[in-house]
C-alpha cells in the first residue's frame, strides 16, 4: 500500500510516500481501507518534532475515515463506513495517512452516509474536538452566548456550526477581515476582527460578557479572552494555534477575572459517540450545517498540504484523499 512516512522530524519534506507492507488486524483490531483523512495541528507538532509523545519512524495521522477491511472479532461488518481518532494513532502506531490502517477497535465510530469522502474525512477530529468543548469544557447551554477566539480554523468553524444548531448567539474572532463572510456561512452573528484584543468588541455587544468562550489561539491571547467573558462563564482552552502552549510566570490572581472559570479540553475518541457523528453528517446532508472544509489533496500533495497548514492559508479543515 501506499503510505506517509516520517523517518525523522522535520519540515513538511520530512513526508515521503512510499511503499509499505499492508498491515493485518489481530483480534480487537479492526482494518480499515482509508478513504480520507484530515490534518490536524498536532500531526504538525509531531512532524517537526515538538510533540509531547510518540515515536520515529511513524506513519502520521490522529484520525482516519473509510471502510472496514477486516474485523476478526466481528464488531463491525465488512464494508461499514467508518471513522477512527485518536487513542494513539499516528504517534505510538501507525496512523492514517495511508491507503490501509489498524486502529484498536474502541477507537472506531460507525456511521452511514452517501457523502463525498472529502466532506466525511473533514469531520471526525474536528467535531470531537468542538463538541467536547461545548459539553465538557463549557457545559453549556442551548441558547447561551460563544466565544469563539481562532473562528476560521477547522474546529472554530465547526464550533460555530454547532452553537448555531443548538440555538446560541455565536461571536466569532479572525484577523483577515476577508474572510468574514466565511465565519458568517457557518453561522456567527458577531463576527470580531481580532487585532489581539478583543474584549472591548465583544462587550459592546455583550455588555456584560459572553456566556462562554473557547480559546482555540493560545496563551497569548487567553488573558484577553477571559475579560470578555461575564462573572459565573467560562472560557475553554482547547487550541494552540499560535503555538504558545504554557503562561511564564502565571498568578492566578491576575489573570482571571472575578468569577470568571477557566478549564482546558483535549478529548479522545470516547467522547465522539455514533450519534453525535452520524446527527452531525446528517445536519450536513439536509442543509442544516455546511461542511467546512479548506482545501482538498491526493496523497502525493501531502507535503504542500502540510505547508498550507503550517501557513494558514486556507480557512477550514484540509483533506487528503488516498485515491
């Protein structure tokens, strides 16, 4: 089969396709024939070689979609869509950017779906990633008010479409005023140019604060974050995207605001359940959400598709198709 290897870290050349042995499923495992898979940043972080677990040399990729090639335990039938994320994909195993994985059978989300590969491979990661902001790190509440610090990457546009589904007033940041009308198609009432600071904006709206808010930027910024949020709300921190991971010199007296609640969400394949996955495909299919994808690639375009993400130039989840 062919595969995505990363010997060593490094930049996005460090990616070769290549040919690889087909891997076989033992007993709790379960093959899959990729069709599609999404990047993530954290596939980014372990390319260049700065994230906190995993091996070398490695086939990338935290999550996968495509159907079930062997199942020797019988979970799943032969030929069921699937999704896998997480549990260790990619890093202390071979992931999914490749023709063929094995993944742990816990790990993997049946659905049913007649839509293109490129919008299913958009999905699993990314919505695990918003959902669980909403329901573990915020708790929060339908009709409430959202936050959402980095609206154009892949899980602020799907934190933006699921807030809209569930009836929430949505504020949404960006720093390219062009792309506003993207933020507005996933369903943003406010959007926010963000020129690092934000708060004002938001309470000009919101005069007492939003209701909760999901930091998807990073630590530079969270200080601002949580000053638009009111006493008794809570701001989620859940992305990097800025690449600034910890706070020097952090005293708590003075970064959080009176009242204000901060946690953290990162999440693992448990928290993806076959319902929220197959309720969320079906929203795209009936129109009620819209897929948000970037940009689409071959196999073969994996490293300009791992530039893209390290330069930001697409808004939206980018997709990689294996044929």
């Amino acid at each position: 089969m062919r595969a995505v290897v990363i010997d060593a870290p490094g930049g996005p050349d460090a990616l070769q396709v290549r040919q690889v042995a087909r891997p076989q499923a033992a007993p709790g495992e379960i093959l899959i024939k990729v069709e599609a898979f999404g990047l993530n940043r954290s596939e980014l972080h372990f390319r260049s070689g700065v994230a906190y677990s995993g091996s070398f040399p490695r086939i990338p990729g935290i999550e996968a979609v495509g159907l079930v090639a062997e199942a020797p335990n019988g979970e799943f039938p032969i030929g069921t869509q699937v999704a896998a994320l997480m549990g260790g994909m990619g890093r202390e195993f071979d992931g999914g950017y490749a023709e063929y994985v094995v993944v742990p059978a816990p790990i993997v989300v049946p659905f049913t779906s007649t839509l293109a590969w490129e919008i299913l491979g958009a999905i699993p990661e990314m919505l695990q990633t918003a959902a669980g902001s909403l329901r573990v790190g915020l708790q929060a509440v339908d009709g409430q008010s959202i936050l959402i610090r980095g609206g154009t990457s892949s899980v602020g546009l799907a934190l933006a479409i699921l807030g809209s589904l569930r009836g929430m007033t949505v504020f949404s940041t960006t720093r390219n005023p062009a792309r506003r009308e993207l933020l507005k198609a996933a369903g943003v009432d406010h959007v926010i140019i963000d020129d690092g600071a934000v708060h004002d904006a938001v309470r000009a709206i919101a005069r007492e604060g939003v209701d909760g808010a999901v930091e998807l930027v990073g630590t530079n910024v969270m200080r601002d974050t949580l000053r638009s949020v009111r006493a008794g709300g809570t701001v989620c921190f859940t992305g990097m995207l800025s690449d600034e991971w910890t706070i020097p010199d952090f005293y708590p007296m003075d970064w959080l605001p009176n009242g204000v609640r901060l946690t953290a969400y990162s999440g693992d394949a448990a928290d993806l359940t076959p319902s929220e996955l197959q309720g969320f495909i079906d929203a795209i299919a009936d129109g009620r959400a819209k897929a948000p994808i970037g940009r689409v690639y071959r196999l073969d375009e994996i490293v300009q598709a791992h530039r893209d993400m390290e330069n930001g130039v697409a808004g939206g989840k980018l997709v990689v198709l294996t044929s």
